[in-house]
C-alpha cells in the first residue's frame, strides 16, 4: 500500500471514530507525520497508533490528536498554548488552525529536534521554549486555548489561571489511567466535562536535566 492510501484510510478510520471537523481532518491531512516519527517506525507513519520518540516519550496516537484538537474548537484568530512539544507534530497541526501556538518542552533536546522538523516544513507562527509547562507561559498570557498533551494528576492551576474569558482548556487527568478534561472558563468560573478515556506519558515537574 502507498502512503498515500495508507493516509486515507487513517483519515476514513478517523471519520468513523466521530472526528467531523473538516478543519481538523485537513489539517491531519496536510501535516506529514512521517516527518515527526523516528526512521525505524516510518513504516507505521499513517497506523493509527502511538509510537515511541526519544527520550522515552511518545508522539500521540493520530486518534487522541485528531479527538484532542476538535475538543479545543480552535478558530483561526486564536493564541494557543501547548504544553508537551514532544515530536512537534501537534505543534504542526495547532499551526494550521490559529494565529499563533505557544509550546514548552521540558526536555530541551527534543524541542530542539521538534523545531527542525517544523523549519524543514516552513511552520513559522509557533514560539517554542524549554521550560515546565506546570507554569504555563505567564508573559504571553492570557490564552485562548490550552493544549497538555502529557497525564497530569490533577489539572494545574496556573493553565486554568491563564486561561482567557470564555476560554478552553484540554487535558489528560489521572494517574495510570486517565481522561481528556475539558474546562471551559465562564463568566462565574469553570465548567468540566469528561471527554475520553486514553494514556498518556506522565507530564513531570521541572526541565529535565539531560547528559
Ligand atoms: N504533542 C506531542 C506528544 C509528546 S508526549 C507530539 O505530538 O509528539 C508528551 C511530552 O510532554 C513529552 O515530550 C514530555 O517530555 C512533555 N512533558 C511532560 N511534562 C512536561 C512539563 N511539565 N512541561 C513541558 N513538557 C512536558
């Protein structure tokens, strides 16, 4: 099968899985994720499935991107804040659906990877730092949605705090296993909804220290 056949049917499975957001799928679509997965699993490029990165972490299931997106209801005028760089693919997805995404990666030679990979394919409205997205980004504050693609055992304050009026925040929550949280921000506070149950790599205070 040619990659391109294989990419249809991801994108017909994820039709069926209940991603309508014709926005969304374009944007799947467009964005090569064999540029974001590791040489040895290419092959597996268009599977819908999690595959490893370095440093022990994974780029996400091309499902749980496609769910997690459409759950944030981005508009193309949107600031979006990402925590959990990871590969850069969602980074490259997020790119094309809003004015500008804010990204934090705790390991700082994975961003550094995530940002070649988004210069080679000329993604440019994205501002990237190393740094613990437990702290969100407080000088670009405050964000129309919010994007953590790494478990958090609870929601953590500073993303609901810098969340904008009437904004969005999606989140895996719990320990072993979790859900995809979405917390829209009211006028009288925040609403919760539980969307999906789904594993993700555990999001860790701190940057990490690298040899
Ligand atoms: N969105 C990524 C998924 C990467 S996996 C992709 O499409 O490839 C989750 C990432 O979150 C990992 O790279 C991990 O290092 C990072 N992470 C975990 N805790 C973090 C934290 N506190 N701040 C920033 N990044 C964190």
């Amino acid at each position: 099968m040619t990659e391109e056949a294989r990419k249809i049917r991801l994108l017909m499975e994820l039709r069926r899985l209940g991603i309508t957001d014709t926005r969304v799928l374009a944007a799947i679509e467009r964005v090569p994720r064999e540029a974001f997965v590791l040489p040895t699993f290419l092959d597996q490029a268009y599977e819908n499935v999690a595959l490893p990165i370095e440093h022990g972490q994974t780029i996400s299931q091309p499902y749980v991107v496609a769910f997690m997106t459409q759950a944030l209801e981005v508009g193309p005028r949107m600031k979006v804040l990402e925590i959990g760089t990871g590969s850069g693919y969602q980074t490259a997805i997020l790119a094309r659906l809003c004015r500008r995404v804010y990204t934090i990666e705790r390991f700082p030679s994975l961003l550094k990877h995530a940002e070649e990979r988004l210069r080679e394919l000329r993604v440019t409205n994205y501002t990237a730092r190393a740094g613990d997205g437990y702290r969100g980004w407080p000088e670009q504050a405050p964000f129309e949605r919010i994007i953590v693609t790494a478990a958090a055992p609870k929601v953590p304050e500073a993303l609901r705090e810098q969340l904008a009026p009437d904004g969005i925040l999606v989140i895996p929550v719990g320990e072993l296993e979790q859900d995809v949280v979405r917390i829209r921000r009211t006028a009288t506070g925040f609403e919760e909804e539980k969307l999906l149950p789904v594993r993700f790599v555990p999001m860790l205070p701190g940057v990490a220290k690298e040899a």
